[in-house]
C-alpha cells in the first residue's frame, strides 16, 4: 500500500519502511511522529483520492535523524552598480522512516515517544544527581578552607594591629623637632611603639627596613632621621 502525504509544503509517496527526508518537525531521535495530511491512498490500480485529504487516514513515521540539507548560495549582482550579495542557506530536514499506513480511524501500534520522554526524564535526573554529588563534595572541601581563611585573616589583623616595637616608659619627647617629621608622621611613628629620640637613634638597619616595609615612609628618610635624633639625644 502507498500513501500521498503533505508535509512541510510538499507532497511526498510514501510506503511502509520507507525512509524520507523531509522538511525538519519538532520531535527527537525515535520519536512516532504523525501526519495527517494524507491526500491519497491506494494499492495497484485501487486508489482513493480526499478532497484534499481522506478523512481518517494518517502515516505514522518514526524519526531517524535531525539534521541539515546541502549549503544553498543565492548570489546576486547589480551590473555597473558595484553590488553584489552573496547568502548561503542550510534547510533544516528530519529523516523518518515510514511505520504504518492507517485508514478508518486507526491508531497506531506504537507510541515511542512516551518512551522517549520516560527516558529522557530518568536521564535527566540521573544527570541532576551526578552534578549534584560533586557539588556537595566541593562544598565540604570549601568549608575547611574557609575556616582556615578566616583564621588566617584574624592572624593577619591581629598582627596589623600589634605595633612595630615596644614603647619605652617615661615621657615622650616631640618627634616633629626632626626635620622631615610632622605632626601626622609623629602620630604614626607613636602609633608603632617609636615615641623618643633616643629609640629612634638606636634603630638598626633591619629596624629601617621593617619600618620601610610597613610604614609609608623609605629607609632613606629613616636614615636621615635616626643621624637628627642621635644629635638630639646627646641635648
């Protein structure tokens, strides 16, 4: 038996296991697809013609593949104008494969697209729980990390705030009769535990270098300041 079907704009005979290459449908790989559109039926010389279409008749196709047609160029070109388009195209197409032939009403025999869908669902939760594990995982990993970070922070705040060395006892004396330090570089150096001449006379190369390091002010400047301050401590 054959059959006439319209499908995408086009007119296609068809029989059974036939395989067909036709304008792309919204189905995936396996599903039954059907058409309605039948404009003819028959075998041999037997043939029934609709008006367009045979009441109660349909096809039912299986989807193979999902895929596209060769590349299309439309060119065209203006003489004298210096004009030119060039275009290309792909057609979207579906391969089915031909299953049955129905008349009167049938209903087909299979329904492989509710088991599609099944599948397709139980892979898609099997997928979501794959994803999911890992995710937990990271998530215990990071938990430790960010504790160790968070302690890591206090350490580091903890050791921003301690100063640089240790205030000797007494009163302090005026560290901006220094050339070079104002009222705000004072406040700084007492901040770091640096309150008289004396202590600033007695810094060491590697006192000048971590005072350079943590402190906005260079080892040059230091220097300077460590040669006024030996000259006052002698006052």
């Amino acid at each position: 038996m054959f059959a006439v079907i319209k499908t995408g704009g086009k007119q296609y005979r068809v029989a059974a296991n036939d395989l067909l290459k036709i304008e792309k449908l919204e189905a995936n790989v396996g599903d039954i697809v059907e058409i309605g559109s039948v404009l003819a039926h028959g075998e041999g010389e037997n043939v029934t013609f609709g008006a367009p279409f045979v009441d109660g008749a349909m096809v039912t196709a299986e989807v193979v593949e999902q895929g596209k047609n060769r590349t299309v160029i439309a060119f065209k070109k203006r003489r004298r104008q210096n004009s030119r388009r060039k275009i290309g195209h792909r057609q979207l197409l579906t391969t089915v494969r031909i299953a049955e032939i129905l008349l009167g009403g049938a209903k087909p025999a299979k329904k492989a697209a509710a088991k599609t869908e099944a599948k397709a669902e139980v892979a898609a939760k099997t997928e979501a729980k794959a994803e999911a594990a890992p995710k937990a995982e990271a998530k215990a990993e990071a938990a430790p990390k960010k504790e160790a970070k968070a302690e890591t922070t206090e350490d580091k705040a903890a050791e921003a705030a301690a100063p640089l060395f240790k205030a000797p006892k007494g009163e302090p004396d005026d560290l901006t009769v220094i050339k070079g330090i104002g009222p705000v570089a004072a406040g700084q150096l007492n901040e770091q535990g640096i309150t008289t001449f004396a202590q600033i006379a007695k810094l060491s190369d590697k006192d000048v270098a971590k005072i350079d390091e943590h402190m906005p002010f260079s080892a040059d400047q230091i220097k300077d300041w460590r040669e006024q301050a030996k000259e006052l401590a002698k006052k």
